[in-house]
C-alpha cells in the first residue's frame, strides 16, 4: 500500500498529479483528495474529461472522393497501369 | 496532365516510409482490430490485397477508411489535412502491405503507420512534439502557485460532444497529439513515449497540462455560447 504524505499543499499535490494520475495507484484515497475539496473537484473533472474523451468521439466518414485520389496516386505510382 | 508532384518529393517519402518502423502496439481500442485478425472474411480479402488484387485493397480501404480518416482529423484538426494524411497512409499501405506478416491485428498495424503518417508531417512543419523548454518551463497558469479547482465551475459530470470537440481543437498541436493519442486512442505512456520519442514522464506531464487546459476551456464554454 502507498504511504502518502498527508499535509500537503494544493500546490505541491497538484504538481505530483500528472505521475499519481499515469501510475495505477487510486489516487482519489489520497489523504489530499479526501480532506480538499479543490483538488477533490479538479480530479473529479479531470476524469470526467479523460471518460468523455474515450466515449464522445464518433468515427468519421471521409468524403468519397478520397478514394477516387488514392487510386489515381496509386495508378501513378504503378507508372500509370491499369488496376486490376 | 501529369502529376505535378516532384520526383524529389516522392523520394523523399518513400525514405521516410522505410524510415518509420510500423510497431507491435496494441491500443485499448484495438478490439475490433483483434477481432479483424480471427475474422476469415478479413483474412482473406487481406491475402488477397497482399497478393495484388486491387478490388480487394479497395474493400481494405472501405473497412478502414473512418478509423484511419477520424484519428488524422483527430490529431490535425484540420479537414484537409487529414484527407491528405488519409490518402498518404492508405499509399503507404499499398506499397507496405506485402510486408504484413500477421504478428499483430492487422488493424493495430494499419494504425500505428496512419500515426506514423501523421507524426511525420508534425515533425516536416516543424513541431516540437515534447520540447524540453514546454517541459520544463510551467505554462502561465501553472505559475506563481497557482493551484487549481473551484468548487462553483465545477464540471457538472456531463460534457457536451461538440464544446468537447471544440476545446480539443483549440489545443496547441503537441497536447493535443498526446491526448488523442492516450485518452481518445487509448495507448499507454510508454506506447507514447516510444511514438514520440520521449520520456514516460513528458508523456504523463504533457497529457495532464493538456486535460487542464480543456477543463478551463469547458468551463468558460457556457459563457462563451451565451455570449453567441
């Protein structure tokens, strides 16, 4: 189990947040975290915004002529041969 | 009328194509990919495209085309550009697809070239992906002690797709490539760290200033629409 120091500042929790957030250790038992109600708030957004991200984003479909300019790129590579 | 692209040029990114090794990189998103590769009806149209079957690159390409198409968009933001970097990674795949050997989906593979693609051009303009003076030097809102929350703007738990969209646009090119690359992508720090040439902890820096950044974009983004 991580022994956390317990009287930090916001300042210095919140510098140490990119590691504690990139390492697996829950980082919202940190004695920081259960006695601050800022930085209780910033991480509680900053998860929001990491889980929107994952689910928010549709795939996009690329507009049809693309594939008509790959496959003339292509032709041209080939020294103009017909594809087959 | 002939193709107006120099000879130069075209040498130049057949370099670069051999030059960017396409890496075993599983991103958390790969389960379709994972599935692509158990699927025969894939499998072969792949056999197929490797041997030369163009009808068979084209259905390749119908597969594919929004994943490849929807990442360049996501890591350029620009429309136009990620039509051209679609169209690079698909060439690049036509002349490297023989080369595919099956030990990772082939879907893993055909991303990390299209990131490949992309990653080439940042760096062709000039990006500093992880510039040490940006990891080093705090952004202006990490100075003076400035810590950050308050507990009235809170996100309110649910963020609009499109404000979401916006704000990732509005990033500085380097942030918003680790971002996409990890919370959109889904590929871990080290996966990070070796695409970009990097450290882990850049990776971990660079991502977390990127996810502030958007928090202070979400928040004002009511303001913003209500000004509108």
């Amino acid at each position: 189990m991580t022994e956390y120091p317990n009287n930090l500042s916001c300042t210095a929790f919140q510098a140490q947040l990119p590691e504690l957030i990139g390492s697996s250790q829950n980082v919202a038992e940190h004695p920081h975290i259960e006695s601050c109600e800022l930085c209780r708030a910033l991480l509680a957004d900053l998860e929001t915004i990491a889980e929107a991200a994952r689910q928010l984003f549709p795939v996009v479909e690329p507009p049809e002529k693309l594939w008509e300019q790959i496959e003339l790129a292509i032709k041209q590579e080939q020294g103009g041969s017909v594809l087959e | 009328m002939d193709d107006p692209t120099p000879q130069a040029a075209e040498a130049e990114r057949r370099q670069a194509a051999e030059e960017a090794p396409v890496a075993d990189l599983k991103p958390r998103s790969a389960g379709l990919a994972r599935a692509a590769l158990t699927n025969p009806m894939e499998a072969d149209v792949l056999a197929r495209a490797q041997a030369g079957d163009h009808h068979a690159f084209a259905q390749l390409y119908s597969l594919h085309k929004r994943r490849i198409y929807s990442l360049c968009l996501r890591m350029v933001g620009n429309i136009a550009e990620a039509e051209d970097l679609t169209q690079e990674a698909f060439l690049q795949l036509h002349r490297k697809i023989a080369t595919f050997r099956g030990d990772s989906a082939f879907s893993t593979w055909l991303h990390r070239l299209a990131i490949n693609v992309v990653l080439m051009q940042l760096r062709k303009r000039g990006l500093q992906v992880i510039s040490l003076d940006e990891a080093m030097e705090p952004a202006p809102e990490e100075r003076a002690g400035r810590s950050f929350g308050a507990a009235d703007l809170t996100l309110a738990g649910a963020i609009d797709r499109m404000a979401l969209e916006h704000a990732v646009n509005d990033l500085p090119a380097g942030y918003r490539l680790i971002f996409v690359l990890h919370d959109i992508e889904g590929y871990e720090h080290n996966e990070i760290a070796s695409m970009l040439d990097c450290s882990i902890g850049n990776s971990k820096s660079q991502l977390h200033k990127a996810r502030l950044r958007l928090r202070e974009a979400l928040r004002s983004y009511p303001r913003q629409e209500a000004r509108r």
